[in-house]
C-alpha cells in the first residue's frame, strides 16, 4: 500500500496549516498525509510504527499529520538543526514535530508533523465541526467500500469526538 500525499484528505483546520508550513519552507515536500488503518497495519507490521492503527490510531488517520522530506539528495537529513529550522516554522503554523513529541522516550520522528490544537487566526476560534462532516465519509466506508463500522473505526471515531471535545472545552476555559 503507498502513502497518500494529498492533503486534501487532511481535515480543517489542518489542511491549511499543513499548507501554509509546506509553502513556507520551500525545501520539503509532504511524503504522506492521511493514512488508511491498512496503511497504518502495515507500517506496524514492519516496525516502523508502534500505532497499529485499530488499538492506537495514529493522527494520520485522523488527517491531523503529515510526514515530510527535503528536496535533493538527502532526503532525510542528519544535521538536526536542518530540521529544527523547519519545525520552528511549523510550530508558527500550528504545527507540533514528531522530534519535540517523543524524543524523550527514545522514539525519534523528524519526518512527523501534527496538529497541536491550537488555532492560529486572530480570534482563536477553532473549526473542529467541519473536521467532522470532513471525515464522517471515510470512516464510516470501510475498505470494502461498505457502510459498516469496524472496531478499529469506532475507536477511531470516538477518540476523534474526544478530541473535539477536549478542544471545545479548552477554547471555552481561556476564553
């Protein structure tokens, strides 16, 4: 199964901040976007992941990440402060690296980018209620192209409806 590298697939208001950070920074390009619980299976089956995608879903199959790379001959570049000049730009676009993330734990992930929740227009006002008319299509159709609901797409959909939630409660407290 190959990664998926259109961003339309990601879900409001990501989508435009993931644009926003890949126009900024000229020199990488997103690799992968929204990830289908097959994809995720089988990035865990070959321990690149340690989300399996139906009892720990990655943001990617919430559309809220993308995994990115450099134009040119080093793809994936060793120098960490190459990629800290990107993350800080992403961080500007509300954006949170995979680096600052997990880096802590032993698990490096320069490549990843995702959401941090937090709205960067002048109102602070975020637009989690299209995410959700965005994404009810694709977990509600299952691989097959049924309408039916897997386990691993209920847990999804509920952790996305939590998400939101916490959101929504957030944005109400510091108002």
């Amino acid at each position: 199964m190959k990664p998926d590298r259109d961003l339309n697939m990601l879900v409001e208001p990501f989508r435009s901040k993931a644009k926003k950070f890949l126009e900024l920074c000229p020199d990488i390009f997103c690799t992968e976007a929204y990830r289908t619980p097959g994809r995720q299976a089988e990035l865990y089956k070959k321990k690149l992941s340690h989300l399996d995608g139906v009892n720990k879903i990655s943001e990617h199959q919430k559309g809220l990440a993308i995994d990115i790379a450099f134009h040119g001959n080093e793809l994936y570049p060793l120098n960490h402060q190459t990629w800290r000049g990107v993350a800080d730009i992403a961080k500007e676009c509300g954006l949170d690296w995979g680096y600052d993330l997990w880096a802590h734990t032993g698990f490096i992930d320069n490549p990843h980018f995702q959401d941090n929740g937090k709205s960067t227009n002048n109102n602070g006002m975020h637009d989690y209620i299209s995410m959700a008319e965005e994404i009810k299509e694709p977990i509600l159709t299952n691989m097959e192209g049924e309408n039916t609901l897997s386990e691993g797409q209920v847990k999804a959909l509920i952790n996305i409806a939590v998400d939101r939630a916490v959101a929504r409660l957030i944005e109400k407290l510091t108002k």
